[in-house]
C-alpha cells in the first residue's frame, strides 16, 4: 500500500501487504509527529512515547522531552 499527499502526488509512506492469521500494526510513528505536537495530550498519549526505552519515557516524565 502506498500514501499519497493528494496535494503534490508525492508518495509519503510505501507499506508492504502483510498476511497472515495474527492482527498486525501498520502505525508509523513518522507520520505522527506533526499532528502530536498540535493534539493536547497527544505526546503524553501517542504510540511514539510507549514504543521508546523506558530510560528515555523516564527521562520525559522530569519534563525534559
């Protein structure tokens, strides 16, 4: 599957079809960033934040990041 900025019909991410009985994941955090940064809570709440290392949330949660 491919996206595409209907805008400019620059392609912004290519995923692979996956198959299989098992439910998969087709998030990709990259795309995320921008609308986290405008959502309130979105950082604190996004699927970015929970896949980092524990030592980097951490880090975040003294209000570094």
């Amino acid at each position: 599957m491919t996206l595409v900025d209907p805008a400019t019909g620059e392609a912004t991410a290519t995923y692979p079809r996956e198959w299989g009985g098992v439910p998969t994941s087709s998030a990709d955090p990259t795309l995320q960033l921008k609308l986290l940064r405008l959502r309130p809570g979105g950082w604190r709440d996004s699927v970015v934040r929970l896949s980092l290392p524990d030592d980097l949330v951490a880090h975040d949660r003294v209000g570094h990041l």
